[in-house]
C-alpha cells in the first residue's frame, strides 16, 4: 500500500493495537542487553543484536534501547539482546556490527549511523544468513528484511507549516527565516529537509540562509545560526526552522548572544526532548515534533523476533513497502505529532512519553502550572 490515506489507516491502526501493550524501562550495560525471563509473550528464542547509532541525542538511551529490550523480553522471554552504541562514529558501527554476527545475533536490529556505510553490515549479515531490520532511518543499497520508522517527510512538513502558521500570526507570513537542517550523512535529515522545503514553499516562506548541520550538533548548528545572524542583521529574518531540538537549541543559544529575545523569534525542534519541551514551555522555543519511539520499538521487536525465528512479519503491522535503492522493503511507517505549549500535556505527558516530574522542575514549575502540567 503505497497511498498516504491507506498507509495513514493502518499506522493507526497499529498505534491502536500496541496502545494495549504497556512499555517500561529496562536496562544494560553498553554491550549486552537482558532479554531473559519476564512473563507471557509469545514463543521461540532468537538473539537479536540491537544497534544504535549515537548517544548524544537523548531518546536513544532514555527511550528506543529499554523500549525495544522490554518489548522483546515480554513478547519473547527466552530471547536475549545484545547491545551497542556507536557513539556517533560510522567505522565503531562497522566495527559493532561485526562483532555482534561474532557474538551469534541471529538477527541485527540497525539503526545506521550512515545509511550508505551501513549497507556494508547489512551485506555481511546477510552473506551469513542473518536477516536485517532498519531501524529509524533506512539502510539504503542493500538487502534489508524490514524497516520501522516515522513518515520522515511529514516530519519536515509538519515543522514548517507550525512555523509558517505562528509567522502569519505574527505579522511576517513569508519570513524570511534562517533555514538549520540536520546531518547531511543522514537519509532521514534529507527527507526532513525535503518534506520542509515543500511546506515552506506551498505557505510562501522564504529563506534566506539555509545550512547542512554535520553530526546535529549543537555547537555546529550555534555557528550556523550566528553567521546567518551577522550576514541578515538582527532584524533581517523573522525565524528559525533547526530540525531537531539539539540544532534548535543552538540556534536559541545564537539568538541569544545577538542580543534577541528568543520568545520573539520561534524556532523549530524534533524529538521532544526534556530540554525542549522545557523551553517550550518557558515560551523560548515554539515547536517540537513527537514520536511516539514505544511503538516504533515494539513493532521493531515484533519483527526482530518473527525473522528471527523463521517466521513471517506480521502483516497487520506492515503498511507499505519502501525501496531503499536496491529492494521494496516490508515497512511500518507511523505518523508524527507537531507539539507547542497548549498540547503538551495531551501528548507527551499523557502518554507517559515524558513524566510531568522531569519537566517540572526548578524554574519551569511555574510554566508547567501555566500549561496545566502538574509535576
């Protein structure tokens, strides 16, 4: 199923399904990960080898890791995963990913810290009969088995037409703006940047200065940002797009050093970070993007354990099929949620994504009382 309305219907439906399902906390060190033990779930065992790419963004440690281990421990409790983090580092991936076919994954559960390079372990894995799910961002040129993510296009669009809508409300309806996109190693800031550069384009939005932010990074995007504040003047643009919170976070901070007040210039974010969501609500940045990373992990377990096992995916969670360069890969694509200060307490705090205790703490108690978030 390729159109949008079915694959709309059946992301739903599955967020529907796995809403029964409660996701907690587990835990590991940095290179193996529990899977044993646990009550019900389904049967068979596998080892499945879970890699994950940096973690300098916080959902890979706080989220996506005890989410995607406690998934598989309650569906499949004589499962066992083992874990890696690539700390940013393309050659460490490689490298971990090789050590896990050494370890006796039966299956690798990828999420590439360059989609291009990581068709290499895609291939070794592969040439040992261990099939490969991409994870969050799509192993491109290779054969993979399946892929869970988000509608990373929607993501962009959704960030630009919040922006595009609070810049109308402002009084400047075509900006222009300062334009911070993510990693250009990542495949998925490509499709940010597309799905962006398609909502700005339809609200009629220029752009005056647009920048490729290597490693996200928050420094990397607080120069960019400062450079485009010194060539526009501190009254020549009228917002800021940065593709996720730790871009947008240093965009605030470049605001800040030119003397603007952040609560006049709304900025963009991604991931519904603490620390986003935070200054979202003390009125410094206006957006994130919300998703939900517990379904993502479970249907990415769900498949790890199926092909693990020999089994066929579960077809009532796939939605359509993405080629990747090389092959029309089985996918669950989910939708994601555009977050500003009115609807943070109906989502991520509702669904447990972010606990009102970690946001409300010191000096945004007061803005959490504002919102209505009781912490």
């Amino acid at each position: 199923m390729s159109a949008l309305s079915s694959r709309v219907w059946f992301a739903a439906a599955g967020l529907a399904i796995i809403a029964l399902v409660a996701v907690g906390c587990g835990s590991s060190d940095d290179t193996t990960g529990g899977g044993e033990g646990g009550g019900g779930g389904g049967g068979g065992s596998a080892t499945i080898a879970l890699l994950l790419p940096e973690n300098e963004t916080p959902r890979y440690e706080t989220n996506d890791k005890p989410d995607f281990e406690n998934a598989v421990k309650e569906k499949c409790p004589d499962c066992e995963v083992i874990y890696f983090n690539a700390g940013g580092d393309a050659e460490k991936q490689q490298s971990q990913g090789e050590a896990a076919l050494t370890k006796g994954a039966e299956v690798l559960v990828l999420d590439p810290m360059d989609s291009k390079s990581a068709a290499a372990i895609a291939e070794r894995a592969n040439a040992q009969g261990v099939p490969v799910v991409s994870y969050d961002r799509l192993i491109e040129n290779s054969e993979v088995d399946a892929y869970v993510s988000f509608d990373n296009e929607r993501v962009g669009e959704l960030q630009a037409e919040t922006l595009a809508k609070k810049l109308k409300e402002d009084g400047h309806p075509t900006g222009p703006i300062i334009k911070i996109n993510g990693d250009p190693a990542d495949p998925n800031a490509a499709l940010f940047k597309k799905g962006s550069n398609k909502g700005f384009e339809e609200a009629g939005v220029k752009v005056a200065k647009e920048y490729d932010t290597p490693g996200w990074t928050a420094e990397n995007a607080q120069r960019e940002a400062q450079q485009a504040i010194t060539a526009l003047g501190n009254d020549g643009f009228f917002g800021i797009y940065a593709a996720n919170d730790d871009t947008g976070g240093g965009a605030i901070a470049a605001l800040k050093g030119a003397g603007l007040n952040p609560e006049e210039v709304p900025v963009t974010g991604q991931d519904s970070t603490v620390a986003g969501l935070q200054r979202i609500l003390a009125g410094q940045q206006y957006m994130t993007i919300y998703k939900a990373i517990p379904p993502q992990a479970e249907i990415a377990a769900e498949f790890a354990i199926a092909l693990g096992n020999d089994e066929e995916l579960p077809q009532d969670k796939v939605t359509e099929e993405v080629n990747n360069g090389k092959t029309d890969v089985p996918s669950a694509i989910l939708e994601p949620v555009a977050v500003v200060k009115d609807n943070i307490k109906d989502t991520v705090v509702k669904d447990g994504f972010v606990e009102a205790s970690e946001l409300c703490t010191g000096p945004y108690a007061a803005d959490c009382k504002e919102a209505g978030i009781s912490g």
